[in-house]
C-alpha cells in the first residue's frame, strides 16, 4: 500500500498473489484464532491514512494531503481530503473521543474539546504566557522581512534584541537557520509553529497593514 507497493485500487493478479507480496499466508492456511484477529482491520487506503494521522509526522507538524497522497499509489490529494471527511463522520457516529483536525494546510488527529481536560491530567495544563510588545515587535520584523540576522534586527530596533531571539527560538517561534555560509552566526526564521498559532496557511496571508499584525498578535496566547 506504500509508495513501493501495488496500487490500492487495483485487482490482486492472482489468487494469493497479494498475502505473497504482503508476506502473509491465505485466510485457508491461518488457524481460525489468527484469521479472527487479522480480519478486523481492512488495509485500505482510509485505515493507511488513520495510520499516519495516529503516528504524525516526525517534527510534529500537521500531514499535507499531498504528503500522504505521495505515500500510497493511485491516491490523488483530492482523495485523502474526502477520506477526512469519512474517517471525521466515522468518529462521529461511533462517538470516539478525538477528530480529525485541519490545521495550517494539514491535518492532525486531536482530542476533542471536551476530553481535552483528560490531557491536562496527564501532562498538566499548559501555563499560557502573553508576548511583551518588544517580542511582538522583534517577531513582527522576523516575519515581514525574514530571514534576518540579529544585527539586522538590532539595526531596524536601535537596539539589542538578542535576549528576545533567544526566548522567541525557545518558544518555537522562530528558529536559527545556519545553513547560509555567508551568515556564521545564522539569520532568523519563522516556523510552522507560528503559523499555526496565528491561523495562517503561509506566510503570503500575513496581513499588510503593520497595524492590524500588532492588534492580532497582542492578544495571541502562546
């Protein structure tokens, strides 16, 4: 069902040719307690992508569905937008706990928001914190005109803003990106984290207007 694999809209071309490739043997060679226990979970491309949702991507940020299409043959985008609506109204009738969130330009599987308070007894509920008007200045600046070093900022601030670079990068919301020879020290970027607390797909949504990007963020919990 992988990228490697056979396409998952097409026919088995022989009898037992798809447990073969899979590494399975036939339903008529398993005991009847190994058949019980294999049937409950149809492999499909519905079950593949719940699979990907329940596992999330390596850096946490939410699956594109061109992501996942990518990792299945035969699947077009389009697709895994609709086997989100499927999977959401699946949860729904069965009323499980969690959904199918769309975030940024992706999607994340989340708790609901009335079981979010058995999350907080696990882990404790995360202590919100207001970013200070000189942190919502030095980001303001990062995002209209990244990448920016910190002396860039220091320049356009009249001021050293090193100490807030610093608790900006630890808050994820901007990271050093290093990879620039020309730059040792390294110039500043924003992160999907950013987006993602500010409800933006990208940044070409950023507002225009200086003015209304400083009303949004003050009163952004982060």
């Amino acid at each position: 069902m992988l990228s490697t694999g056979d396409d998952p809209y097409a026919a088995p071309q022989g009898p037992g040719d798809a447990f073969h490739d899979a590494g399975l043997e036939p339903a008529e060679n398993q005991t009847q307690s190994d058949h019980a226990s294999d049937a409950v979970c149809e492999v499909s491309p519905r079950t593949i992508l719940e699979a990907m949702l329940f596992v999330g991507s390596p850096t946490n940020e939410p699956l594109t569905s061109g992501q996942v299409a990518s990792l299945m043959r035969g699947v077009r985008p389009a697709e895994i937008d609709q086997l989100v609506v499927s999977l959401n109204q699946s949860y729904q009738d069965q009323g499980c706990p969690y959904e199918i969130i769309s975030e940024g330009a992706g999607y994340r599987l989340a708790l609901r928001t009335e079981f979010q308070r058995v999350r907080d007894r696990f882990y404790g509920k995360a202590r919100q914190a207001r970013l200070s008007q000189a942190a919502i200045e030095v980001l303001s600046l990062v995002a209209y005109s990244q990448p920016l070093s910190a002396d860039d900022v220091k320049l356009s601030r009249g001021t050293s803003s090193g100490a807030i670079l610093n608790q900006l990068v630890r808050r994820e919301l901007l990271q050093l990106d290093r990879s620039d020879p020309d730059f040792r020290r390294g110039r500043y970027r924003t992160t999907p984290r950013f987006l993602q607390l500010f409800g933006l797909q990208s940044l070409d949504e950023l507002p225009r207007s200086d003015d209304a990007a400083t009303s949004e963020s003050s009163g952004t919990a982060i």
